[in-house]
C-alpha cells in the first residue's frame, strides 16, 4: 500500500493508511464485525462474479467484490505492517 494520506470526502480531517487499516481491522475483527466479513467473504469473494449473457450484472458483481478485496486489504496491511508503524 501506498505511504500517502487520504482525504474522506465527508470529512476535512485527512487519515493516515494506517489509521484507516487499524479502523477497518477493529470494525471487522471484532465479534459481529466478523460475521459480516465472513458474509462477504462468502457472497461476494468464494464464489463467481460472472454472470452469462449478463453485463451489467456481473459488472455489478465486480463492483461487489472490489469492495470485499479492499477491505481484505486493509485487514492484511494492518495484520503484516500496520502494527509495527
């Protein structure tokens, strides 16, 4: 992951990555949290996106699993280098 600080756009205060992988790694360790990212894992990550003769849905598809990816990638950034930051 990049060094750099993102902006929220609701908000002016700017985050740092690691501040953002620590949010994400207590949100979806914690006990309901893990649920819902064992839900994901399974809807959206274990399973095929493609849809035959289905653009759009598998494209909406994708967009779901690009959103499970990202937050699967804040949790091994905060697992493997986040702590030692």
């Amino acid at each position: 992951m990049k060094k750099t600080k993102r902006r929220l756009s609701s908000s002016s205060q700017e985050l740092t990555e690691r501040q953002i992988a620590s949010a994400f790694y207590n949100t979806f360790t914690s006990g309901d949290g893990g649920l819902v990212y064992e839900w994901l894992q399974n809807q959206y990550n274990n399973t095929s996106s493609f849809v035959p003769g289905e653009p759009e849905t598998t494209a909406y598809n994708e967009g779901c699993r690009a959103v499970f990816l990202q937050i699967k990638k804040n949790l091994d950034y905060w697992e493997t280098k986040g702590k030692e930051l």
